[in-house]
C-alpha cells in the first residue's frame, strides 16, 4: 500500500514563502515522476510542478520562476519550495507519484493560504 505523507502548509502572508514535504511510504515498484497539483476552492485540480527520477523539472507557467521541486531519491521524498507566494496560490495542494507501471498515487493534501 502505497502512502504519501505531505508536510508544510499553512498560512503566509503575500510575498512570503514555504517548503511542502511529501514522503512516499511503502513502493513497491519503481519511481517514474513525483510533482504536486493543486486545487482552489470551486476550481479544478492542476499540476504545479513535477520532477522525474533523473531530475528533469517541469512547472505551470503560473508558477515559473518563484517554486522549485526537488527530491531526495535515497528518501523518497519530494519538495516544493514556494517563494514570492501570491493570493492567488491559495489552494489545497496534492502530492502526486507515478510508478514505472504508470500508477497514480495520491497524497491526503496540504492547505496553502496566502492572505494578510
């Protein structure tokens, strides 16, 4: 049974920053990517950013430029370094794994709020 354990949401004021977590539990098969999406209250789950094993990165337009994922492959782990945070980042965001044999596997979420 695949598990992933995210960390790190809260609440920031605009122009502020936070790292997410998120550690992968219980793989049987291999790692093809890790990324997380998010979701905003009455809108649809998107990708954010995601990164493969070998460490290529890929980002929304949205979000260029001020988050970086990266990934700690001996931990399973992945991260989500959010910088120069806007309103518009609120959200519920969702780590996401792929297995080599194209299996999604989902986190429980973490809530990002970015308000004064």
């Amino acid at each position: 049974q695949v598990q992933l354990v995210e960390s790190g949401g809260g609440l920031v004021q605009p122009g502020g920053s936070l790292r997410l977590s998120c550690a992968a539990y219980g793989i049987r098969f291999a790692i093809a990517t890790m990324g997380w999406n998010r979701q905003a209250p009455g809108k649809e789950r998107v990708l954010v950013a995601t990164i493969t094993t070998s460490g290529t990165t890929n980002y929304a337009d949205s979000v260029k430029g001020r988050f970086t994922i990266s990934k700690d492959n001996a931990k399973n782990t992945v991260y989500l370094q959010m910088n120069s945070l806007k309103p518009e980042d609120t959200a519920v965001y969702y780590c996401n794994l792929v297995d080599i044999l194209l299996r999604n596997f989902w986190g429980q979420g973490t809530q990002v709020t970015v308000s004064s």
